[in-house]
C-alpha cells in the first residue's frame, strides 16, 4: 500500500502521532530517567517543607520535572508518553486547562494532541435571556465541546456565570473586560479590571482572555487601507478605552499583578487577537506581526512566572491559500498553543459560515493550529440559537478531525467505520460517526437504502468481489 512519507500500513493514527512527537525528541538515557525522579522527590520535600502544599502549576511542576496527574490523564486519553507532555508542558508548546470537580474537566491543548474545540456563549445588550445561555452550554457539552467561553454582557452576569458553571463540567473562559464595559461603561478604574480578574479566578474559571493591543497599534489601524479595520469584540472593548481615557493599556500596564492572579489557581491565559482580519481582502500586515511579537514577548514572561498561556492569532478571515503559511508563520513567531478563530476562507456564505469556516479550520488545524473557536450559521447575523450552536459545533468537531488527519495520517476510527460500511453494517457504521445522532433520525430502519435501492454497488459486486 503507498503513502506519504513515514505511512506504515496497519499502524493506528495515535501510534504514528506518537512516533512522529518522538522523531523530534532527544532519546532519555535511564541515567537522566533516573535523575529526573530524583529530582521530583527533591522537589517535592522542598515545597512541602516550606509551604505544607503543593503550589506548583502545571508549567512550574514540569519544569521541575514533576508528571502531575492531570498530565498522567491527559497522556492517556491522547496515547503519548507522559514525560513527552511534560516536556512541552514546560516548553510552553502545551498547555493544560483544568476545571476543579468536573468530570471532563482536564483538556490538553497543544503539541502532539488532539485539535480541540471551544464553543463560545452569552448574552448581549439584546438578548438577555439566562436560560438560553445555559442551555447552549448543555447542548455545547452534550455534543463534545472541549471548553466553553462565556462572552455575555447582558442581564445579570454574575448568575449567568455561576448558573453555566453549576450545569457544565468541561473547563470554562471568560473574557474579563466584557463584564466591565457592560457593568461600569467607560469609566472603569485599573482597580475594576483586576477585581474582575480576581472574580472570575476565584469562581472557578479555566482560562481567561486579556487582548494586549497597544494604543501605539490602535492609531496606526486609522493609516491603514483595511475594508474592515477592528472586528474583533473583546480588542475593540479594549481599544475604546484607551482612546476614550486617552490612556494606554491597562493589561500591559497591570500584566504582572494579572500574572500573579492566574497563578494562584494555576488558570491559563490567553492573549487575544485583537487585529485579525475581518474580510479576506484584508490580507495580513505588519500590524497582525507587530500584535503576535508582542504576545510571544508576553508568552515568555507569563511562562517564567508560572502561568500557562494560549496565544490567539490567524483567525476571522483569511484567504484560503494563505492560511497554512500563515499559522506555520504564527508558530515560528510564538512556539505555544495556537487558538484559531474560524478562519473563514470566503466572505460570501452568510447563513452558512459554519461550513465555511470549518474548511478553513481544518487547513488551519491541519497546518498546526491546535484549537479552534466554532462559528455557527448566526455568525454575521444575530446571536446563536441552540440550533446553530449544535450546528456550529458538529462543523468544527469534523474539521478538527480532518485537521488531525492532516499532521498526524487517518484515523482508525475512520477505517473502522469503512469497514462497517463495506459490510452494510448501519448501526456499526454510527457508532463510529463523530456525530450519530442525525443519521440515526435521517435513517430509521436496517432495510435496504433508498439512494440506491436494489442497485447498491457494494451489495450487487459482493457475490463477484
């Protein structure tokens, strides 16, 4: 059987993501093995001895050497060695998201793992509706989100929040200056921002996004010749109230107190993308570089002080041919988690941007990217429905299938369904599907299929072939 390059016939897609992370590793000598453990009971006695606890982060532990069991769980849901993750872990080309007491509450994102999928929520100044919200989270959980992201900034925030947090288990972000805008307006105070930090840490939240544009950068956008020239939400939030204040930012002017926050519950941070493009003829510039140099500065810092981080970049709209060279480019620049929002590779299929954006996804994840913001059919148009959520999701939750397909070869999962389907195995054949759940309503019975009926090529050829 051919193949691309390092195909072996018969080996699953997790053995060769296994062996390719490994092609790209030093060999570890049972001398350096056994230091390494050394070192973790070393370790370990000296935190206890001057703290009576652990304190150490996730980054801080593997640092030090130290497996942690959220690694250990993380290792053996995406089949690689543990001391494989640690490694990256301390690289910061891994992070992992944790949400105390859930039961999927451990997600891995980066290096070697699975593409995973984040689902965004909320209430606008428009749509205030709680239970909604709520149940976008369910459904979002229900049909295999790996994290959520609450945005609202409408009704009672604080309930919306602690209602998502007590009806979900998989790690939860929120982006802190959307609650400030919407409870103080314009004339928040850099003691405003830090105590909504501090809240949404204290709470119980996995992640948090702080978009660090400089007012330098938000004044260059008026010389620039984009068609659209802010879109992201959190980034124009941001940007108002630097202009506004006629101030600079207050992240980067607070960034080590912010630090100091997200480390105590060891919660990731993640740098936002306040200049992505929004149309594909906004084609990348020297403002997107001059943002994402800024975040791998900030990446670096957040690192060594023992916070994990995410960078956002590459997302909203790109064109299609650029969107490999642009996250291999994103990578170079800042080797850490890549969060990708869409990217939509066209402009024109509004009422179906989720299918065009999972195309663009899954370039993007196959390219590298290692996290994906779902777009649902609303996007462009008004707030998602529990609908669209579901919609969105499942789009995405293939494109990141296809995107793993890409850099780590095909699935088992896919040949295992393939052969099902050779056998007119239907039930065999949804238990392999990504999401069963439609065909099983589309297709009620085992009887013959109605496409092709009596002519079905695979029942007619079986007898000869």
């Amino acid at each position: 059987m051919m193949g691309p390059p390092g195909f072996e016939p018969g080996t699953s897609a997790m053995s060769r993501r296994r062996h390719n992370h490994l092609d790209h590793e030093p060999s570890v000598t049972a001398e350096e093995i056994a230091f390494i453990e050394f070192k973790r009971i070393v370790i370990k006695q000296q935190v206890w001895k001057s703290y009576g606890a652990f304190i150490l982060t996730q980054i801080e532990s593997a640092t030090n050497g130290i497996v942690t069991g959220e690694m250990k769980r993380v290792a053996m849901e995406e089949e690689i060695e543990p001391e494989l993750l640690r490694s990256d872990i301390a690289s910061g080309r891994t992070v992992i998201m944790t949400r105390k007491g859930g039961k999927r509450g451990v997600c891995g994102i980066g290096k070697g793992l699975r593409t995973k999928v984040n689902v965004n929520i909320g209430t606008s100044t428009a749509s205030r509706e709680t239970d909604l919200e709520v149940e976008k989270a369910r459904v979002a959980e229900a049909y295999s989100a790996d994290t959520i992201t609450d945005l609202s900034m409408g009704g009672d925030l604080e309930e919306i929040r602690r209602q998502i947090l007590a009806s979900t288990t998989i790690p939860l972000t929120t982006v802190p200056i959307y609650q400030c805008v919407a409870e103080n307006g314009w004339t928040i105070r850099d003691r405003d921002i830090l105590s909504r930090i501090e809240e949404d840490v204290r709470s119980g939240v996995s992640s948090i996004v702080i978009h660090t544009i400089t007012r330098e950068l938000v004044l260059k956008l008026k010389k620039s010749r984009r068609i659209l020239t802010m879109v992201s939400k959190g980034g124009s939030l941001t940007s108002l109230y630097m202009l506004k204040n006629n101030r600079d930012n207050p992240f980067l002017e607070h960034f080590d107190e912010i630090l100091e926050i997200l480390r105590e519950r060891d919660v990731v941070l993640s740098l936002g993308n306040s200049l992505r493009s929004g149309c594909v003829h906004d084609m990348p510039d020297c403002l997107q570089r001059e943002e994402l140099e800024l975040n791998a500065r900030l990446a670096e810092e957040a690192n060594k002080a023992g916070v994990q981080v995410i960078i956002e970049g590459m997302g909203g709209h790109v064109a299609p041919a650029l969107i490999p060279e642009s996250v291999r480019y994103h990578k170079e620049v800042a080797d850490r988690p890549l969060f990708v929002a869409g990217p939509l590779p066209t402009d024109v299929a509004v009422g179906y941007d989720h299918i065009a954006a999972s195309i663009g996804a899954a370039l993007a994840s196959g390219a590298g990217a290692d996290y994906l913001c779902a777009v649902t059919p609303a996007e462009h148009i008004c707030l998602p429905g529990v609908e669209d959520v579901r919609e969105g999701l499942t789009a995405f939750r293939i494109a990141a299938h296809i995107g793993d397909s890409i850099k780590y070869m095909p699935s088992d999962r896919d040949r295992r369904l393939a052969v099902k389907r050779s056998m007119l195995d239907w039930s065999g054949q949804l238990s392999h599907a990504i999401e069963p759940r439609r065909p099983e309503e589309m297709r009620r019975d085992e009887g013959i299929c109605s496409m092709c009926g009596e002519y079905c090529a695979i029942l007619r050829l079986k007898e000869y072939l």
